[in-house]
C-alpha cells in the first residue's frame, strides 16, 4: 500500500502522519515518486488508519498494487514511462525504432569512434560500449576503465548520440556517471542491493539488466530499488536466461515483455545479442523482440567483429547492422501503424 502526498506538502504535514500511524504499530520508509512524497508501510499495516488517511486533504491517493512491487506497477503509474537518455526518448514508440548498439567493449579511441559512426549511419539512437567488464574470467580484458569512458564519451558527442555503459561497483557510480548519459547496470549485477540503491540515488537513467535466472518479481524488485530511491528514469532489458538448452549461450525470454507491458509501467528493450550469443539469430530475434512489444533493442556491432576483444560471436558487422536497421524500420512502421489504428478504431 502506497499513500502518495501532493507535491510540494509541507514535510511537518508529512510527519504528522509518520508519527500517526507509527503510534498506531506501523513503521513506514518514506520516498519520493515522479515529485510525490509516498509512505510506504515496512512494518505492520496501515488499513486500522484508513479513515483518517483518506479525510486528510495532503493526501491525493492510496494505492494498493496488490503486487510485491509496487512504485514500478501499472496500479501505481498507469502511463508508460518515457525515459529521457539525452536526445533519445526511451519508452515512446511513436519517436520510432529505438535502437542501442556499438560494441561489446570500447577497445580504442580509432575502434569506439568507427563503431560510433557506423551505428549513427544506420540509425541508432543510444551508443554503446564497456569500459568496466564482468568477465568470467579474471585472465579475460577487463575493460579500459575509466580512459574508456572518456574515449565513449568522446565518440559520442563526435557523432551527436547520448552513451550508455556499464557501471560494476557502488563506489564508482559518481565517476561512471561524469560520463555517461545512461548508467548500465549488468545482468551479473541485478541484485547488488547497493549498487541498486547508488544508482537510485545517481540522478542519472538507468538500464537494468534482467540477472541470468531472475524471476520476473526478482527483476521487477530490483528496479524497485532504484525508483524506491526517487529515481524513476528505469529502462528495463531482457538478456537471456539460462536454461537446459546448450545450443545457445543464453535463452532470450520473450514471454517477459508483454508480461512486463502489461504489469509495470516502465520501459522493456530486449538484448538479443547476449541473449543467443550467435550473430546469425540477432536479426530474427530482433524482430520477434518488436512483434511482442519490445520498446527498444540493444545490439553488438563492431567495425571488425572478429577481432573484437570481447563476444565476438555475438558481434554484427556494419553490413549486417545496416540492412538489419532497414527490416526493422519497416517493421516498427508496421507495427505503430497497426497499433494506431487499433486504438482508433
Ligand atoms: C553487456 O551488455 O555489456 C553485458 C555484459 O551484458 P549482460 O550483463 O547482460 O551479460
Ligand atoms: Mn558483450
């Protein structure tokens, strides 16, 4: 249950009613959402002050989501959200094919700026490109760190794209968000509570990747965290699962994202290059991605996917990346153009 105040009440009228229900058993932790200062009760039960809640004139709502997660459900929030990531509009499917790509891991300021023009050539509107990597194995590159993120950042504003990267450690949070328009929060990482609470507090957006054998209540969970931190610019995105299947390296899970349309009000994009680990399966994917609602993608490309230094199986090149872009335009088109006319009809 989440009792939301109007924006701007006064914090005095806001105590009055912590302190109400807290001599009546019930602790609650106090957030803020899209501006509204909300309660939400930790322990015990807020329905014994119902009455008193409802007559009171700063509260506008009491919502009970029913669900487990509640700042990240429709109950809560019934508009989808839009995610503003620099120039692009995450979650707002009338803007077009939302597309993230570059490679795996920035490797060079000569291979990130090719990558930046190669993806921006064909259309995308978010760069992409690791400079902290979770590897699985300690001897395998770990990534250029920070004089990556300068090198991304740089080959960003050349080609005019907003940058996306990923973020490993709570302590680096502040760093990795000096440059980066959209902090990536990995699949290894989903439930690194305090990573989840830092990014909540970065005032920056944040990507966060479906952990490898999440729940969708465990995934959903986790961007509470973030929002629970007043932070509600959450882009959620589907990776893979793993499963008995050996053919691939992960799963994509599609079922999730009407499942997560329908449930959450924040956006889903789907990750089919970590989610099969096999370039040939990126354009199929992708647009089985679109077909169920997937409100973005995110993809590998690299100038020569190789020699890339990291998934380099996974890796599309700029041919490949092109003519993928062209199907998918004309896929996206379709698919509003349906959607148009079934809301309007
Ligand atoms: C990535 O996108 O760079 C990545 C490492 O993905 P995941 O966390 O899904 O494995
Ligand atoms: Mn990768």
């Amino acid at each position: 249950m989440l009792v939301e105040f109007a924006k701007n009440t006064p914090q005095p009228k806001i105590d009055e009613i912590v302190h109400l229900l807290d001599n009546a058993g019930c602790r609650v932790r106090s957030m803020h959402c899209y501006g509204h200062p909300v309660l939400r009760a930790v322990s015990g039960h807020i329905n014994g002050q119902m009455r008193e809640l409802q007559a009171n004139s700063y509260i506008e709502r009491i919502v009970d989501a029913s669900t487990p997660w509640e700042l990240v459900s429709r109950a809560y929030h019934q508009d989808d959200t839009v995610v503003q990531v620099g120039s692009a509009r995450v979650g707002d499917r009338s803007e077009g094919l939302m597309m993230i790509a570059g490679p795996c891991s920035v490797e060079s300021e000569e291979q990130i700026l090719k990558a930046a023009h190669i993806v921006k050539a064909h259309g995308a509107s978010i760069l992409r490109g690791g400079a902290f990597k979770p590897r699985t194995s300690p001897y395998s590159f770990q990534g250029l760190e920070e004089k990556g993120l300068a090198l991304l950042r740089k080959a960003g504003d050349t080609v005019g794209l907003p940058v996306v990267t990923e973020v490993l450690d709570a302590g680096d949070v502040d760093m990795v968000a000096s440059y980066a328009d959209m902090l990536q929060v990995g699949s290894r990482n989903m439930q690194n509570f305090k990573l989840l609470k830092a990014v909540g507090r970065s005032g920056k957006p944040v990507m966060l990747k479906r952990g490898m054998s999440a729940q969708l209540s465990e995934f959903l969970l986790s961007a509470e965290y973030i929002l629970s931190e007043g932070n509600s610019d959450v882009v959620l995105c589907e990776r893979g699962v793993r499963t008995f299947a050996d053919y691939t390296r992960n799963m994509l899970d599609l079922n999730i994202v009407p499942l997560i349309r329908d449930t959450s009000h924040l956006p889903i994009i789907v990750d089919p290059s970590h989610g099969s680990g096999d370039r040939k399966l990126i354009e199929p994917l992708c647009m089985a991605a679109l077909s169920v609602g997937a409100q973005g993608l995110m993809v590998e490309v690299h100038p020569d996917p190789d020699h890339s230094w990291s998934d380099s199986e996974q890796t599309i090149t700029e041919a490949a990346f092109g003519e993928l872009m062209g199907k998918l335009q004309h896929l996206d088109g379709w698919l509003n153009a349906e959607s148009y006319t079934e809301t309007n009809s």
